[in-house]
C-alpha cells in the first residue's frame, strides 16, 4: 500500500493484482462446491453468492448489512435462512483462505 499526497492509502499494482487473483480464485472454489451442498436452501443461497461475486457492479454499498440485504433480496429467503447457510459457507471460506495464503493454491 502506498500513501498518496492528500493522505489517502492507495493499494500498489501489485495488492490490487493479488485481489484479483484471490478473488477469482475464490469464484472458481465456490463453484466447486455446488456438487457438495444437496439441500435447497444451500444451493439458492450458493448460487446469490456466486451472482454478487461475478457482478460486483450490483453492489452499490459494501457492507456487512447491505451484504444481507442483497442476499434476502435475491434468494427471497428470510436473513435467519441466510445466515444458517452462509455459516456453512464461512467454515469452507476459511479453509480456502488458509490454503491460498499457505501457496497452497
């Protein structure tokens, strides 16, 4: 990260290349897990994650709550049914996040 004149933290050329290359691969293994989650509720819950990450440009507030919103909104299912399955979600996140940090990726 570099400052910039006016105090702004701005990310260098390469902290931005390794977001993208996280992010995409972060898309990529949630992807993959669509064979592993059986019930309804996962795979409509799996599938808004895969739709907010592939179309960030639908995100026009960035933030745990809006987050929620998006995902209630495009699921039509209640924020507890949401929260039930991103937990699920989460515990693999971390796994992946270890990994890709580790160089396992």
């Amino acid at each position: 990260m570099e400052k910039s004149d006016d105090s702004i933290v701005v990310p260098s050329h390469e902290d931005l290349a390794l977001r993208r290359e996280f992010v995409e691969l972060l898309k990529e293994e949630i992807k993959s897990w669509r064979p592993k989650f059986k019930k309804t509720q996962e795979k409509i819950v799996l599938e808004a994650i895969i739709v907010l990450l592939e179309n960030p440009n639908l995100i026009s507030i960035c933030n745990k709550k809006a987050i929620y919103l998006y995902l209630r909104e495009i699921t039509g299912l209640t924020t507890k049914q949401v929260v039930t399955n991103l937990s699920k979600f989460k515990k693999k996140y971390e796994l992946f996040k270890k990994k890709y940090f580790n160089g396992e990726y």
